[in-house]
C-alpha cells in the first residue's frame, strides 16, 4: 500500500503478518464447451473484482448449464440443447470483462486528472447520484445481473404481450399491490 494512501485515510501500519501482490488479469476463454466439456465460472472468465460481479456471473453460468445438463440427462431434451449454454453466456461474459478492465483501468490510473476524479469529484458526485431512484434501480438491476437476456438466442421463441422468448420475466406487484416482486416458487 503506497505511504500516499495511508496518509489519507489516515492509517498506520504497524505489523504485517501475510502480504501478497494482486495482480489484475482478464480472460474470457474462446469457447466454453467443447463435446463433453464445459467452462463455467472463473474457468471460463476471470476479471477485475471491480462491481462484485464474478461471482453472480460464474452463479449465471452454472444455472444456466445445469438446467440444460439435467434436461439431457434426464432424456426431457435432446443434447443439441447443450450447444446453446455458449452463444447465450459467453457474449454476457465478454461484455463484463471488457467493463470491469476499463473501469478498473481508469480507477487506477494514475495522473492529476485521475486523481481529482478519484478523491474529489466521484465523492461530490456519487451522493447526488444515489439520491436517484432511476440510478439505484439502473445500478441494482446492473449489479444483479436481471437486465440480461437471452432475446435471440438459440432458444428465444415466441412471445406473450410484451414478453418475448429469452427475456428475464417481467417483476409483478405482490398480492395485488406493493412492493414489486418475482415469484419464489
């Protein structure tokens, strides 16, 4: 930790029992299932921890395959539907780590510029845009990952109202009213 950032946040360090460096790396592997094989998970992308969202996406992957594996299995569906866990998680995959590079790029830039934005402007900033609801339900859908679909993919077909094959179910008031909620069956 650079003595710049102690002194900021004010810390002293007296005593270090286990140090290792971080080291910031981003892969999307090219495919994620070959045959009998699959990726998931980190084996499949590993990215900046910037926006927590490794482990909703490696979570994403898993969902994804084991319906499918369990349908195959199970002979409710041919194995021709394994060849469509790819195309559906490998564009999500590539976009994340594609947003978490550049924003931890930029947030450890170094330079005045990067800096200002850092300790001056993002604290000035960031409560007004809090203050929004538009923004915390933009950050919140963003961070749990219900904006992703699957319109156009292999198994998007069909439509009811405004609801078309592969997009996430629509959030539905609870009991007629309230608070807006998804079904836990």
């Amino acid at each position: 930790m650079s003595q710049d950032i102690l002194e900021r946040m004010m810390l002293t360090v007296e005593k270090v029992h286990w140090f290792s460096t971080y080291r910031v790396h981003h892969r999307v592997a090219d495919h994620f299932g070959r045959g009998r094989a699959f990726l998931l998970g980190d084996a499949a992308h590993v990215h900046s921890p910037v926006g927590g969202q490794g482990m909703n996406t490696g979570i994403g992957d898993a969902i994804n395959l084991a319906w499918k594996l369990a349908a195959v299995l199970q002979r409710r569906a041919d194995a021709t539907l394994l060849a469509s866990y790819e195309p559906e998680r490998i564009a999500f995959a590539r976009r994340l780590v594609n947003t978490t590079d550049r924003a931890f790029t930029f947030a450890s830039r170094d330079g005045a510029l990067a800096r200002y934005v850092r300790v001056d402007a993002m604290p000035l900033l960031m409560p007004r845009l809090m203050a929004r609801a538009s923004v915390k339900r933009y950050l919140f859908r963003t961070v749990s990952q219900t904006l992703i679909r699957y319109r156009g993919g292999p198994l998007a077909e069909g439509r009811a109202g405004r609801v078309r094959g592969g997009d996430r179910l629509p959030w539905v008031p609870a009991d007629g009213g309230g608070e807006a909620t998804t079904s836990r069956r």
